[in-house]
C-alpha cells in the first residue's frame, strides 16, 4: 500500500462506472498500480533507491492517474526514502604496497575508498586499519566531504626484521545495526625509492560531446618520476571509477591516454569525475582527478502518446470540447528538450496546454456533419 488516491482526489469508486482509471508511469518500467474496487494505489514492482536515484538526496517517482471519458489526468509524487540495505564495499578486496625500507615515517599512501549506495547516516561514515604497530590511518575529507583514508607509516621498516605487513582495512556505515565492508593489505619492504610520481597538474578538465566517436582520445595525463631505472618508470591506473564509467572510459596504463570504448550518453550520465593513479616500480604514486562533462546534442526525437480520445463527436457539440489528451516527451535537455506541437490538415481543432508536457485537443468551432 502507497497510498490511498481515491479518497485524497475525492474520487468515488462505485460510481465511476464504466469510466477507466489508469495510472500511467513516466518512466520504462511500471513501479505502481491502481486497486480497481479500493482506489488504492500500491506498488507493482520492487523498487531499488540506489539503482533509480543515483547520488540524489531526494528520489521522487512520477506518475500519472488518468481519468477516461472525463479527460482528467493528476499527477502523483513518491518519494522513496533509504534503508541500509547496502554494507560500505571496497572496488579490490586486495592492495599490494612494495614500500623501501628507507621510507620516511610520516609518509602517506592513498588507500581505495569505499563505496555504500546507501544515504546520509546509513551510508559510509568511518574506516579503520589494524594489523600492526607500524603503520596507522588517516582520513581526509576531501571538498565534497567524502573521506579518503591514507596509510600512515608510524615506525620505520626494516627488511630484516619484517619482509611483509599484513593489515585490514575496515569500512563501517552508520545503520543500526551497521554493516562494513573490509580490504586486505599486504606491504612488501624493498629497498630505496626516494621519489614518486608527480602529475603535470592535479586536475584535468575536458568538456566532450556525447556522439564523440569510440576510440576517441578524451584526456591525456601525464606524470614523471625522477628515479631511473624501474623506479622511474610510470604506470597509470584508475583510483576512483564506477563500474559504469569502467565500462565507458579507458586508460592506458603506459601513455596515459584516457579513451572512449563505448558510447557516451548524456541523457544517463552528463559527467564523470574520476581519480587516476600514477606509480612507479617502487609502487610510490600519486594521484590526480580528471573532471568530463559530456555536453548534450539533439540525438533522441519527440515522443507523442495519445494517452486518451474520444471515437466520436455530436456535430452539436459546443466549442471547446475535448476530443483527446496528448502526452509528448523528449529526453533530450536545454533546447534539445524543447517541443512545439502543432495540429496539420486544416482540421476544425485546436491544441490546448494541460498538465505539464500533456496537450488537449478541443474542438475550434461548431460542426457540421453534412460539410
């Protein structure tokens, strides 16, 4: 049960007849029913938060319930609020750090967030590392407030006492009960490696459109490492990266080439933000974020629906009667979205404005059957 419709629109059940109540979702897949003998309207589909409203704070369903033979449509709002269905989760359950054992205490790594789809408190909240007295954690809250934990080295290594470290790094949500998500660790003591890669700059910004062709080269970033040898030598990788974006963007790990291998789509994601990482043999890095803006062009055409209509008319029928409910979309944004409809044929009808994207057709004047 959603909601009680009949009752909240004055709507008399028994009495509607033979007039048809249909509820007519925006989007593909219908999410809500309507109870033909309660007027109560209650979900048809299950519904996932994270899958439909991704990164938004508030996730509203729209719909439509349409009166038939009275040419009424109500637009309906359901907000879906949050549970902890998700634990925080990491992209790799298993880092490898190569660490020279002339490495400075005091010096940080960056370590993979994690990610939990779930909002506010039920979301990611802290990390925490254990495994050994030689290493701690840090956690930065970067711009946005996401929080980046950072390997600490606490105590000095030394390869002759100790050749591997093993640590865990545990994500934990806010719920309650609350749920984590963990990351192993393993730390391999070589010896020196006194520099690590550094990017041209810390942000790489490029804006594209979203017919730009597969294979396209979006971005290059660069990175240098004054080490010679396998210690100088640079290696790119992604940081930060959805699934999603995975299966869109590439990065060559030798050039730094970030490349198009799938079809970008405005419509689905208008931006991506990514975190790419750079290290050398030593497996010293550094990281650098690379903003896309994927700009929108006119690649999806008007959608028009005939939502209802009227098989026939009185010709004493008065001026302004409707004859049928038009519903157009276009899922295009900015001017590209933008729809003008119009009547052709010299038809004795107009187009009037109703709800949002819906248009009446009324009828401009008498009619005359014998004409």
């Amino acid at each position: 049960f959603v909601g009680d419709v009949a009752k909240d629109l004055g709507l008399q059940m028994p009495e509607l007849g033979d007039r048809v109540i249909r509820i007519l979702d925006k989007g593909r897949t219908q999410y809500f029913a309507l109870h033909g003998k309660t007027g109560h309207l209650v979900t048809a589909e299950r519904i996932d938060r994270e899958q439909l409203c991704r990164l938004m704070e508030q996730c509203v369903l729209r719909c439509e319930l349409i009166v038939e033979g009275e040419m009424k449509v109500y637009g309906i709002q359901v907000e879906i609020t949050d549970i902890n269905d998700n634990a925080p989760s990491f992209r790799q359950s298993k880092k490898e750090l190569r660490l020279s054992e002339t490495t400075v205490p005091g010096s940080r790594f960056p370590l993979a967030e994690a990610h939990d789809p779930d909002l506010g408190q039920n979301s990611l909240q802290s990390y925490e590392l254990s495994g050994g007295k030689h290493f701690s954690l840090a956690v930065q809250t970067g711009p946005g407030g996401d929080q980046r934990p950072e390997l600490v080295l606490a105590k000095a290594l030394d390869r002759e006492e100790a050749a591997f470290h093993e640590l865990v790094l545990r994500a934990r949500d806010g719920g309650d009960p609350s749920r984590t998500g963990t990351a192993r660790i393993r730390v391999t003591v070589l010896d020196a490696n006194d520099n690590a890669p550094v990017f041209s700059q810390a942000e790489y910004t490029v804006r594209v459109p979203e017919d730009v062709p597969v294979g396209s080269i979006l971005v290059t970033v660069t990175a240098t490492d004054a080490d010679e040898g396998p210690n100088g030598q640079v290696e790119y990788s992604f940081h930060k990266i959805s699934d999603r974006e995975s299966e869109l963007l590439h990065l060559d790990s030798e050039t730094g080439e970030i490349t198009v291998k799938n079809d970008l789509d405005f419509e689905e994601i208008s931006s991506h933000e990514l975190e790419v990482q750079a290290h050398d043999g030593g497996e010293l890095s550094d990281t650098a974020k690379v903003f896309i803006t994927v700009t929108d062009i006119n690649d999806n055409a008007p959608e028009l629906t005939v939502s209802s209509a009227v098989s026939e008319i009185s010709e004493d029928a008065p001026s302004g009667t409707v004859v049928a409910l038009v519903h157009v979309h276009d899922r295009d944004s900015g001017a590209n979205g933008e729809v003008r409809c119009s009547l052709d044929g010299g038809v004795p009808f107009r187009l009037e404005k109703s709800l949002e994207d819906y248009y009446r057709v009324v009828t401009a004047r008498e009619l005359d059957r014998e004409q």
